[in-house]
C-alpha cells in the first residue's frame, strides 16, 4: 500500500505544450487582409474613369447610337431611341416625361411584322427628346 501512494504522490515536471497561436493569428490576418485588397481592387476598377478597366460611357454610347438612327427604317428606330434615349436623359424629369407622353404612339411601330412609315410628327417629337439629351 506504501508504494501506492508514494505513486499517487509523485508529482510530475511541467510538460512544454507547444504554442502554435501567434502563426494561427498571423494566417488569420494575412488572409483577411488580401480578402480586403481584392475587394478594394474591385471596387476601384468597377469605378474607373472610361478607358481604364471598364467599357465606354454609356452616355456616349447612347448620343452614338440615337445620332445615326435612320428615321426611314420606322422599326429600328422606334425600337433604337426606345433603348437608348432613357440613359441619354436620365435625370431630367421634363424629357422623360416627354419620353413617357411619346411611348403610346410608338406602340404602333412595335411588335408587327410590317410597320407603316413614321409620321413626321412623331419624328420631330423623337429629333427633339434627342436634341434634348445631347444638349
């Protein structure tokens, strides 16, 4: 029984745990950090001025677009200024509420295999919201 106890009473050195946290945590931060440089690359690039990183500006892409539409070709055209001319006067209330009055009669030139010719009206209408958003 004596050698028992003298077992249970022995008391053992410290063991040496090795300590691995300070890589952990420098991992940790290393990884979070290039989550936030890929993530300010992104955000700059998809903000860069025409030319670098992105695409033209749609504005200019939408005075190209509206100043060669052929008033001949009744289809094209409506369908032509119907897509471009919103990001030409976006943010000008009076021309899209013009816009919005022109729509009901270019109904007419839409969704038809044959369209009739556009009334001269309705072209001055369409030259006028053009000039308005190029000007």
């Amino acid at each position: 029984m004596n050698d028992v106890l003298r077992q249970l009473k022995d008391i053992k050195p410290p063991v040496e745990v090795p300590d691995h946290s300070l890589w952990l945590f420098l991992a940790v931060l290393t990884a979070l950090l290039a989550v936030v440089v890929v993530v300010a690359l992104r955000f700059r690039r998809r903000g860069a001025p025409p030319g670098r990183g992105r695409g033209p500006d749609p504005k200019d892409l939408a005075k190209a677009k509206l100043s060669a539409i052929d008033f001949g070709d009744a289809k094209d055209a409506v369908y032509t200024f119907d897509e471009y001319l919103p990001t030409l006067i976006a943010g000008d209330d009076e021309a899209m509420a013009d816009f919005e009055a022109l729509q009901p009669e270019l109904e007419r030139y839409k969704y038809r295999k044959r369209v009739p010719p556009l009334d001269e009206e309705v072209v001055e209408r369409m030259r006028r919201l053009i000039r308005k958003g190029t000007g």
